[in-house]
C-alpha cells in the first residue's frame, strides 16, 4: 500500500475506538516522532518526552472514543501530550519542593558545556541546540506552547490556538513574548545566528 493509499487519521481512529488495536498502532507508528520531538522542546530533557509521550499515546488508546473526527488526530493528540507533560512538571516541582534541587542531574547541569570537549563545528552546533531547548524548556507553559507548536512544529497561529483553546491573537502575542525572554535570556555566544 502507498502513501496515496494510507487511510486518514480520522478512520484509523475510528476503526482503533471500535478495538482495532493494530489501526491504532498505525497512529502510534505516525505520530510518534513528532510527538517526541515536540515534548523534547517542551520538557528539555529526552528521557521525560519519552515518558510524556509514552503517557499520552495511553491516554489518547484509552480516549479515542472520544475523538471528534471533524478536529484533526494529531491536534488532538498534541494536545493530550501537552497535558501530560504539564503533568509531569507539576509533579516535578513538587518533587524538587519536598526533596531540594535537582542536582548534577537536573538540565542547568546539562546546559553546561563540556569544558574537556574539542570545539568543533558540530560540537558548538550542538551544545547550542541543547542550551537552547534547556532554555525553552524553562519557558513557563503558555509561552513554550505556543512557540513550541508555531516556531517549531509550524502550525499556523489559529491552529495553534485551537490546539490550546485559545486565539489567534493570543498565540501571536505569546509566541512574541517567548521570543523576547529568549534573546534575552541566552548567551549571545550561544543564541541561534539568524
């Protein structure tokens, strides 16, 4: 079968709500990569939007017969996995609250470059994308959203907007804000060159 010939989301869905596991399978195997790489931005931290990504594709099995086919899947499931990262981070900072810091493990370490590492090109190029997901992880909620969701996975602002409840207006305005924290909030040695 072709790409062409792939049934849409919304009949996979319909078909997984009805039991059929393997349709839903198909989801998974669809979505799963950008599902990761957008909880990744969100959490900062590749174990944990395994986790949430993990934790939603469940939630989303457990829900899918409540799934409007008139909205789109991933929309949906993006939403579900936003969810559920928020989640994790509450229980996060509730840990940290009765437990202190997080220690050499937690992401300021990890946004610390390695100073025994040779500086080449690649190594620079990836120390900056992680200083930079580490940063927009620490974005509150609101803000790294609708960045995450527009900058990043290029969905347009009013999608966005459905995808968080709120409006266009409202995305364009947080996008413009997270920016702004952003630039002035990482090291110009490490900021992205435009």
């Amino acid at each position: 079968m072709s790409a062409g010939d792939a049934p849409p989301d919304a009949a996979l869905a319909r078909r997984a709500a009805e039991g059929d596991e393997r349709a839903f399978s198909e989801l998974v195997r669809r979505h799963k990569e950008p599902l990761y790489r957008l909880l990744r931005r969100y959490t900062g931290d590749a174990d944990d939007a395994y986790e949430a990504a993990h934790e939603a594709f469940i939630a989303a099995w457990l829900a899918i017969g409540r799934y409007d086919p008139s909205r789109s899947f991933l929309a949906w499931l993006r939403t579900i996995a936003i969810n559920k990262a928020r989640d994790r981070g509450r229980r996060a900072s509730f840990r940290r609250l009765l437990f202190g810091s997080e220690g050499l493990d937690g992401h300021a370490a990890l946004a610390q470059p390695d100073p025994g590492v040779a500086a080449d090109d690649t190594v620079i190029l990836g120390q900056q994308i992680q200083v930079l997901d580490h940063a927009i992880a620490r974005l509150p909620a609101p803000l790294k959203e609708a960045l995450l969701l527009t900058a990043f996975d290029g969905w347009s602002q009013a999608e966005a907007g459905d995808i968080l409840g709120v409006s266009a207006k409202t995305i364009e305005t947080r996008v413009y804000r997270a920016r702004k924290i952003l630039a002035g909030t990482l090291d110009p040695e490490l900021r992205p060159k435009a």
